[in-house]
C-alpha cells in the first residue's frame, strides 16, 4: 500500500518561485495524500499563486533561527531525551557532519529536525523533502529521531552546491530520490549509493493553469518604434539566471532595433541590475515588476514577443536544472532563447523549438536575439514547435505518476520503481 500521510519538508513556503512545488503538492493531495508541511522559514513573497490556496495541507514553521524560540526548542530536546537510543545514535550522526562542516547552519538544521521530531503527528507515515541541502539535512536528522523513512526530490543548487560526501551519506539513508533533470540524474546515480535509488521525473506544467493563448502572437519586428519588440524574462535576480549577461547582451543590439524588456521577479541582485542598466543606457526601456501571482505572469507571456533565460553557472557551482519558467512560456507559443546548461536542452532542442547559446556567451546571445526580434515569422515557427513539445512530454500528470511510482513501487520481482519512459526526451 502506498503512504498516504507525508510529512513535507520545504525550505520556506509559500514561495512565488516555487510554483512545482505547490503544482505537487496539490496534486499529491489530489490522489489521496494527507500532507503536513514543515517550513524552516517564514514566507517572505507578499503574494500568493491561487495554487496555494488550494492545498488543504497544515503547516508548521520550525523555528527559523533557534535563539528565537528557545522553549520550543528546550521542549524538543526534552522529548528527544525519552528516546535516548534514537538521540545518541542521531546526535553522533550530527556530530559526524559538524566535523567536516563546523558552521552555525549545520547546528541550526540540527535544532531545527528536534522541533520537527517533536512536532511530527504520529499519523505521519513517511517524510518527504524537497531540496536535499539544508532541507535535507533537516529531514535526515528528523528521520533518524522518529525512526521514519525518507525520500527526497532534488533540483538544482542543492545538487551542484552541496559536497560530494554529503549527498553520498543522505543517498545512503533515504529510500528513494527524484530528481527533474537528466543532467541531475546521471551525476547522483552514478555515485555508489545512488545506484537503484535516483528516479528521473520532470515536474511538467499543469494545462489547466496555462491553457493555449486565445490569440495569435504579434509580429513585430523592431522597425517601428511605436510597436518594439516585447522580451520577457520571468526569474529571480540572482547570479545563476544570467541576467548581468543579457543586459551585456541587449546593450550591443544595433541602434535601429526597437524593443522593451519586461521582468518580472524579486531577488537579491535588483538593485544591482537596475545600476547595471542605468550605466548601459537601457533603463527607458526595461520594466521591471518584481514578483507577481501566475495570473499576472499568465498575461504577460500572452503579450510576448519572445522569452529570454540566459542561465549559467556561477563561482560555487550553483546553476539552473530546467526553469519550469521555460516549460510556462512554450505553452503559451512564447519563442525561448536560452542556454545549453542543465536539462534546458531536454526542453529545447536547438533550432527546432527555440534557441539555445552557450551560457556565458555575451555575443551569441546579442547575435540571437537580433535575429529572433527581425524575424517574427522564425519567432513563430519555434514557437509553435515547442508549445507542441511541452505539451506532448512535459505534462505535469506525466510527472505525477511517476512520482506516485516511487512512492508505492512494484514488488521486488518487476522492474525499478519510476522507470524512465522510452519516451522522455533526451
């Protein structure tokens, strides 16, 4: 029988940014999952996507830092000291990661998995993270105090951030792990105590939420002043997305081309963009709108001329995995130009159903995005072949169900649990 009660661990919630997450856990409810949530931080969007307010689910924040809740915490550990075998055995696996990792967060994440422990509803049958870094270490620590099993969903910077050995120890004790890009999923299951465990599932976009544009894309070309060519980009302001490069980019387009750039998302780096964009010359011609609920962003890629996400990697190794941002704007028959980075190419191939540059590449970039904004015809062509690809393999009951496969997998004698389908693109 498949659990049915979870207890979903989240590094903040709601998040706008955040959207397949809630998409998820919907969804999960949907077919009969009971959740409990368990954030480690407090909401800070001043919005919400109306996804949100359908999950049923209770929520409980941890104590974000653990000076501000000291009683919680007291009482934590004095729950945790009537269960002394399952305290020692987690408290020498605390200290195991505190050696290699003497930092305040990793004492953090520990007080943090005693107040989850304490917390947890005995119905809960299994915990369940997504983010396999800080969230991650939360729940194997709450894991081993319970006595629960685990599993997790990891994605980008959790991935590509987080030590070698750390990854191998959590892979060693959850049951399962999935993951949304193939890029992601052949580096963890080749690690030893990946082997049989990592599960490729592409989160996909609900139809439902991004149904087809009611009307045909514009075209305009950049000719005419009065109608410029409108770029949007919808993502965090933060080093990974690029946008230093884009505005590079957009600062070296011939003179004569007319366009606006719309953006829409919060982000440490705004100001700096915006400083950025005053020093190039290009602040009349960039909107910047910060975060917005899906319906705003729904309407904003129907009045797109074409999508630009120019994701890299940055110092510390954090890059995208495969922007769900990307799939929202294909199904509404949004040109993309991007990078090969990541699971982007599974997405978009090449000159088929968008454009992708190498990440980094200042030039390309600018070189693309004068020939996508002259061309509407070419614009619409791409687009039309990557909203039909989106549609046809990333659809978000795709991905469901084999999440649902890992959850309740087949007896020992079939095959793997979320097999990956002869089908999912490459």
């Amino acid at each position: 029988m498949p659990t049915r009660h979870l207890g979903v661990v989240l590094k903040g919630y709601p998040r706008l940014s955040e959207t397949f997450i809630a998409q998820e856990l919907r969804e999960l409810e949907a077919r009969g999952f009971t959740l409990t949530l368990f954030s480690l931080r407090h909401p800070t969007d001043l919005e919400r996507h109306p996804v949100h307010d359908e999950i049923r689910a209770h929520v409980i924040y941890l104590p974000e830092y653990l000076y501000q809740e000291p009683w919680r915490v007291l009482r934590a550990t004095l729950a945790a000291l009537r269960r002394p075998a399952a305290l020692w055995a987690t408290w020498r696996l605390f200290l195991s990661d505190l050696v290699r990792d003497f930092t305040p967060n990793r004492v953090r994440r520990f007080g943090q998995a005693l107040v989850l422990a304490a917390e947890c509803p005995p119905e809960i049958e299994q915990l369940y993270v997504h983010f396999i870094h800080t969230p991650g270490s939360v729940t194997r620590y709450a894991a081993r105090l319970t006595g629960l099993p685990w599993a997790a969903s990891a994605h980008a910077k959790d991935v590509w951030t987080q030590p070698e050995w750390e990854i191998r120890a959590k892979l060693a004790d959850m049951q399962w792990l999935a993951t949304c890009t193939r890029a992601n999923h052949d580096y963890l299951s080749a690690l030893p105590e990946g082997r049989g465990k990592v599960h490729l599932v592409y989160h996909g976009i609900s139809f439902a939420r991004f149904p087809p544009p009611p009307t045909a894309p514009a075209a305009r070309d950049g000719s005419d002043p009065a109608r410029p060519v409108e770029l949007l980009s919808v993502g965090r302001a933060v080093a990974k997305k690029g946008y230093d490069d884009l505005l590079a980019a957009l600062a070296t387009l011939p003179a004569g081309l007319s366009w606006r750039l719309t953006h829409i998302g919060g982000g440490a780096l705004l100001a700096e963009l915006k400083h950025q964009a005053e020093t190039l010359g290009l602040t009349d011609r960039i909107r910047w709108l910060g975060a917005l609920p899906q319906q705003e962003v729904l309407a904003a890629y129907r009045t797109a001329d074409l999508f630009v996400l120019p994701c890299k990697v940055v110092d510390d190794g954090d890059r995208d995995g495969l922007p769900n941002v990307l799939m929202e704007a294909q199904s509404q028959a949004v040109c993309c130009l991007s990078t090969r980075l990541s699971g982007i190419p599974e997405l978009i191939e090449d000159g088929v159903s968008g454009v992708l540059v190498e990440a980094g590449d200042v030039a390309a970039l600018g070189t693309e995005l004068t020939r996508l904004m002259a061309d509407p015809g070419l614009r619409q062509r791409l687009a039309q072949a990557g909203a039909a690809r989106v549609r046809s393999e990333f659809a978000m009951e795709r991905g469901i169900e084999r999440l649902l496969d890992c959850f309740d997998p087949p007896p020992p004698a079939t095959e793997a649990a979320c097999p990956v389908s002869p089908s999912t693109p490459h």
